[in-house]
C-alpha cells in the first residue's frame, strides 16, 4: 500500500467550465497507474462556476475574476493542496493576481502545453483559444521564447469559434465537432503544423483522430504534468 503523504496534493482551480473540470479529473484517473484506490492522487477540487467571465473581463465588458480566483486559491491552500492547477487557459491571464496572495506552485497550463508540443518539433503552431487567451497573447509569448510562429481564427472565424465554445458550455456538444474541424483545418491550410487546443472545452468535441496534424489538448498536457509533478520526491516550495 501506498501512503498518500509520498505524493504532492494537488489543488484543482475548477468550474471554469465545470464539465472542462470533469474531463481533467476522469482523465487524471485514466492516466494514473493505480492498482489500487490507496495508489491514486489525493485531489482537492473547487469547482466553482460562479468566477466572472475572462472573456468579459479581458474585453472590459466585466469585472476581473482575478479576486475570485485568488479565493479559490487560498482556500485550496486551507483545504491541504500543495500546489495548484487551473483547468482554464484564459484565466492564466490572472495568475498573478493568485500568486501575490498564495505561495502554492502553480503549474501552468499554458507552458506545459506548450512543453508537449514541442515534442512534434513544429515551426508554425495553429491555436485555438477564447478571446481571452488570443488577445492576452499567452500562447503567442509562449512560443515566440521557442522561435515558433503562431496562427489562431480570425475575425469572423474566431467569433465563430467563440459560439461554438458557449454551445459547448451549454451542453449543446452534437454540433460542434464538425465546425471545430473546419476552424482547425483552415489553420492548417494557413501552415499550421501542429493544433494546440489552447481551450479547455476543444477536447469535449475534438479529437487527434480528426485531424491530419498533431493536435495537443491542454487538458491532457495538465493531466500528465499534474500526476508527474504530484508523484516527485521532493520540496513542495517550487513548481
């Protein structure tokens, strides 16, 4: 038997959206090697959906979530987590305002995302993100410190791909896949190389298989360095 004091704790910043945070949690068990329920990952999870809009906020139509945020953080922290996720790329536009008022590591969705791509060795990147992420430049920052170029919808594409993303947060999943495809084909067309899905919803309704390219989920760029950094010997003090 495997005592839980031998791995780390990892604090979820959840509900953003909530069946984004599902998928992250039934993908962190899939993905951890357990034989037995003692062999899983002690995981805390604040799914808490009702943190302002990051879209709204970035395009000052609302308030920031980054108080909320910074909350959810804290009370992570109380709760036993030693360090946290967020499963939401947008909101990493507000890491700072968790880091100026708790001291946990914070594992960035964006950056070991981008780590996974780099596997594939890709000169041009396609991006699909929310408003929030594109217009903040996350990924774009990410992979210009790697030389690689980047390319995302535009205009009339990405307000599209934003209609797509709220039918996905409200369950209307059935007719999304195949304007998803359509979206990241065009990147593709454009020279994108590999697809990130740079939006925790994508991975509800896209696959590798339905691409022609690489297509690297966040979410499962999170799953995999969550478990590996909860399974480190090791201080808890840095990410």
């Amino acid at each position: 038997m495997v005592s839980e004091k031998q791995f780390r704790v990892p604090g979820v910043i959840g509900g953003l959206g909530p069946e984004a945070t599902l998928d992250f949690f039934a993908k962190l068990l899939e993905k951890t090697a357990a034989k037995s329920d003692q062999e899983h990952l002690h995981v805390i999870i604040n799914n808490n959906p009702h943190v302002p809009n990051r879209n709204e906020a970035i395009a000052g139509r609302g308030p920031s979530p980054g108080p909320a945020l910074a909350a959810n953080a804290l009370a992570l922290k109380a709760a036993g987590a030693d360090f946290l996720v967020m499963v939401c790329n947008a909101a990493h536009a507000f890491q700072a305002d968790i880091e100026a008022v708790c001291d946990l590591p914070l594992l960035s969705i964006i950056e070991v995302t981008v780590k996974a791509s780099l596997l594939h060795k890709p000169r041009v990147v396609g991006v699909l993100g929310s408003s929030a992420t594109l217009t903040t430049h996350l990924y774009d920052q990410a992979f210009l410190k790697h030389g690689i170029k980047t390319l995302s919808p535009q205009d009339t594409a990405q307000d599209h791909f934003m209609d797509l993303l709220y039918q996905i947060k409200a369950g209307h999943k059935e007719n999304c896949r195949l304007d998803m495809q359509h979206i990241a084909h065009d990147l593709i067309a454009k020279g994108a190389e590999v697809i990130i899905a740079g939006c925790t919803e994508v991975p509800l309704v896209l696959s590798p298989q339905d691409l022609p390219v690489p297509l690297i989920s966040s979410t499962d760029s999170l799953v995999e360095a969550t478990i590996l950094y909860a399974r480190t010997e090791g201080s808890t003090s840095s990410a």
